[in-house]
C-alpha cells in the first residue's frame, strides 16, 4: 500500500503541474472524483491461508486479522493522504477510532 500512496501522491503533483499550481482548482477536480481501494485478496492468500508458510492463522483469528488489515490500511492511507489534505484525515480518523 505504501508504494501506492506514493504512486498517488506523485500524480497529484503531476496534476498540480498541469494547472498550474492551483491547488483549488486541483482540490475542485478532485473533489468530484471517486477512489476505489481494493484490498486483502492477498494479504488473506498469501498470510492467512497458508499456515505452512506463514503464523498469521496462528496468531490471529479471522476476526482479529480483519481488523488488524483494516487499522493497518486506515494508518497508511491517514500518513499518505494527509500530505494531500486534511480534509479525509478527520474521516479516516473517526473510521479508526470506530473500529480500534
């Protein structure tokens, strides 16, 4: 995840370039935009499923993973976008605190 919130915070100054630094025509533009996040398909495959490899399913109930992958995302996506804009830090700040 870090690396797309890195790829994301890259286009976001790409796009500033294009207008030319007008955050609020870019914060505009943006605010009229969906963002899909897909995730967990590997993080369950790969550190779940395959006790052979992993201790994840040992450790954890498929309860208490869930969790752990979801307050994980929430911290990540917080770190990353915040240098974007407040803004989706103040939701995803109440999101983890309702699931913390």
């Amino acid at each position: 995840m870090n690396k797309q919130i890195e790829n994301f915070r890259e286009s976001i100054g790409n796009m500033l370039a294009i207008v030319n630094q007008n955050t609020t025509t870019l914060s505009a533009h943006l605010a009229k935009s969906v963002f899909i996040i897909a995730i967990g398909s590997n993080d369950y495959m790969n550190n779940y499923l395959l006790p052979e490899l992993y201790s994840s399913s040992a450790q954890f109930t498929p309860l208490a993973f869930s969790d752990m992958l979801v307050r994980q995302l929430a911290q990540q996506l917080m770190v990353g976008i915040l240098v974007i804009s407040p803004a989706p830090f103040k939701f995803l700040n109440a999101f983890v605190s309702s699931v913390a």
